[in-house]
C-alpha cells in the first residue's frame, strides 16, 4: 500500500502519521512545497511578540523523528498535477509518482486584497516560519507598520508589534476587529486596550494602495495616507485546492473540498483534511472552511486512518475556540448574536460580567460570558467570551455542552468549583443561563 499526502502541516502529518499506525507496512510519502513540516504557524506571532524566545520553539519534532517513524517525506517539492483516474501525481522534482491512496491536505492563502503595489518589500504574510525567521530581523528595522484587514493572525500580531514598540495602524472594512466572528460587546475591551496602547484604528476603510521606491513607505487608505515600512496581511483564508479543481476533485460553496463522514472526496481512493476542506456546523449544517490547528490535526488523524484501510468518522463541528488578544482573551463556540443573525438562526441571548477568583484573591480579572439558546428547544447553540483568563477552559466545555444539547436550564443550576484561587463563588457560565431564563421564561 502506498499513500501519498499533499501538505506538510497539522493535517499532512497527522495522516501521514495515522496511516503509519494503522497499517505499519504502509509506504507513506509526504510531498510540501517547504523546507520544514508540523510546525506551529500560530505560535509566530508570539515570537515576533517576544513571548517565546525562539522560533526552535515552535518545531514539533526533528526531520530525523519523522524519517525514525517511518515517513518519507520529501521537501521543497512542487505537486504539479493530479490524475485521479490513473493514481498519479506529478511532482516537478520527480516526475510522475503513482498512489494507491492519496491525501490531499494542501492548507490554505491568504485572500488576495488585490492592493497595487504589492510587490514592495515589507508586504508582510505571517504563515511560513523560515520566512518569519527573515521577517522578525525586517522588524528590527521598523518604525511604523499597516495591518490590512484584521482576521485572527492579525490580531496576534498586532499585539506583537506594540510589544516591539512600532505605531499600528489597522485599516479594516469591518466595524470591528473579527466582525465576521466576534461580536462588538465582546471585542470593545481589546479595542479599548489598542487605543490605550496608542494603536490607530481605521474601521470602514480600505487600502487602496502601497507606495514607495522599491521598499514599502507608506499606505494609501480611503480615509488618508498611512507612513509604514511593513505591512500585515490578515485577510481570511482561502483554501488552497488549485490541484484539487483542476483534477476535478468536486467543492463546495466555501470554495473547500467537498469530503464525506470519513474524509473522503468525489475522487476515488482520494482524501482530503485540513483547511483544504469544508466541513458541515453542526447546529447549521452550513459548510465551514478555515478552522483552527485542532480541527485540521483531527481530521488529518481521520484522512489517515481511513486512507490506511481504518475506520474513523469526524463527526461536524461546533468549532469551540479562543485567542489571545492584547491584555485579553477572547473565544467561544459556533457563533455569536452577530453571525446567528446574518445566517437566519433564531435566538435568545444573555450575559454575565463576573470574575476568575475569589474577588479578594491576588491576580483576580474579570470576564463577560454571552450564551445563545434556541428559543423553542431552549438548547444552547452558541457562546462569546472575553475576560483576563479562563476563557479557553469554557469554550471547551462549552464546545461539548452544545454537542451534546445541553439546556440552557441545565446551565443555570450547573455545579462549579469554587476555590479562592483558580474559581469565583458564582460561576459565570451559570449566571448568563439564568439571564437567558429570564427571557425565555422559567420552566
């Protein structure tokens, strides 16, 4: 048996590693276009941030463990072209290499803001670490930087060029920063820290050019000229399934691989995980492309094992998450008030401001929780949250408590922990239920 994977991150290497281990025979071969694999692209801003000191950090094994495991994988390759019908691809460096099973777990890009002017030096993409390790010194050297639209990589990275003492500047056609995920009662605290920080936002405008002699100078906006010598990208990703279209691989209306329960695609013996992919909400149904690290690990673990001759469903997700944002945490589950109300999703909502310790307890923050319920099944659908800590931990049980169709009747008379020193007498989660029974009326 041999399988071939298109894609060196979470989902590349986690099927290539599951497929190993379910059929330890196996002839596993990894094909990426970069000189590293499984490493952690969200982990970079933190150390253009200086929160970790070293981008050796971020590197999950050696490429001798991996060659130890018994996968061979094959760097700074090029996958031209796939021919499902003849389980084939063709690599530039290779020539033509023939598959029994193929994943395909080729990730994503940035959106192409299509600004003229962007072949300026300081146009700045935050996703391959070896290009970061050439950036962070590039960021030695800057005064002042733009942020192009605010997605979340962005957001981190804005943060991590404060702590390195350079002007911001955010210009973001949205309202907000995440507005397409965050609702702006729950961000309002890390735009607040921004400002304090002397970040200079611009919500509802545009860039609409670089300018500059060879290296970037400065941005044209539609509210003014913008100084800076580095630009970020943070528009939303789009996923990478160029080699996918053009072997007819069907996708879907995200733009992502079109995959099954088991991870597989339209195309015979061909899987697919990863940001590549959509995968159907599981309060919508509505297909999701670009989810977290997590989610494409997980369902490359699926791709892998079914690609080996296993058996492993990945069930639609209620994408729980959450994010260091400035001073602050923010996260949730599957949507906010924003979102539920632009899909058509009816809702009751409620909120909480409470607090992470024992009020008397050194180190105390405080944190807003916001929960969604449906009005007719009383069922909790979606969660919001921003606060000093905790928020990781309570999008978690969060994630399994609208999984799982837990009421929001059952949220408000939860058991919590109570201890001065990691948990407040009256849980926050507990009081926004008893907000949204309020509304809803008590049963």
């Amino acid at each position: 048996m041999k399988i071939v994977v298109i894609g060196g991150g979470a989902s590349g290497l986690g099927a290539a590693g599951a497929a190993k281990g379910v059929d330890p025979s196996a002839d596993i071969v990894n094909y990426t276009e970069f000189e590293d694999v499984a490493y952690s692209p969200c982990g970079i801003p933190f150390v253009h941030g200086r929160e970790i000191e070293s981008f050796d950090k971020l590197f999950l094994a050696t490429k001798q463990q991996y060659a130890d495991q018994g996968i061979d994988i094959h760097y700074t390759t090029t996958v031209e072209s796939i021919d499902v019908k003849r389980h084939a691809i063709k690599v530039r460096e290779e020539g033509e290499i023939r598959y029994d099973r193929l994943v395909l777990a080729t990730g994503w890009n940035y959106s192409d803001p299509q600004i003229p002017g962007d072949h300026l030096e300081g146009i700045y993409r935050v996703k391959n670490i070896r290009r970061a390790m050439e950036w962070d010194k590039f960021i030695d050297t800057v005064k002042s930087a733009v942020v192009v639209e605010c997605g979340p990589i962005a957001v981190e990275m804005v943060s991590a060029l404060v702590h390195r003492g350079i002007k911001v500047t955010v210009v973001d056609p949205a309202p907000w920063p995440m507005a397409g995920v965050v609702d702006p009662d729950i961000i309002e605290p890390v735009r607040k820290s921004w400002a304090d920080a002397g970040v200079v936002t611009l919500w509802g405008e545009r860039v609409t050019a670089f300018g500059g002699q060879g290296a970037l100078a400065y941005a044209e906006t539609t509210a003014g000229r913008v100084e800076a010598q580095l630009a970020i990208i943070g528009t939303r990703k789009a996923p990478n399934t160029a080699l996918a279209r053009a072997a007819g691989v069907a996708l879907g209306a995200t733009g992502g691989i079109i995959v099954d329960s088991f991870m597989k695609t339209s195309a015979s013996d061909v899987f697919a995980a990863g940001d590549c992919t959509e995968i159907p909400h599981g309060v919508t149904n509505v297909p999701l492309q670009g989810l977290s690290g997590s989610h494409a690990y997980a369902q490359g673990k699926a791709a892998g094992v079914n690609a080996a001759g296993g058996r492993r469903e990945y069930q639609p997700v209620y994408v729980p998450w959450a994010m260091l944002a400035g001073d602050w945490m923010i996260g949730g589950v599957s949507f906010g008030e924003t979102t539920a109300a632009a899909i058509g999703v009816k809702f009751v909502s409620g909120a909480s401001n409470g607090i992470t310790r024992a009020r008397y307890y050194p180190g105390v923050r405080p944190i807003t929780v916001k929960l969604l319920a449906d009005p007719a099944t009383r069922c909790l659908i979606g969660a919001q949250m921003v606060g000093g800590e905790g928020v990781k931990e309570r999008a978690d049980f969060l994630g399994m408590a609208v999984r799982s169709g837990i009421s929001i009747d059952d949220l408000a008379t939860m058991e919590n922990v109570y201890s001065p020193a990691i948990g407040a007498l009256n849980e926050p989660i507990a009081m926004a239920a008893q907000a949204v029974q309020q509304k809803l009326g008590r049963r």
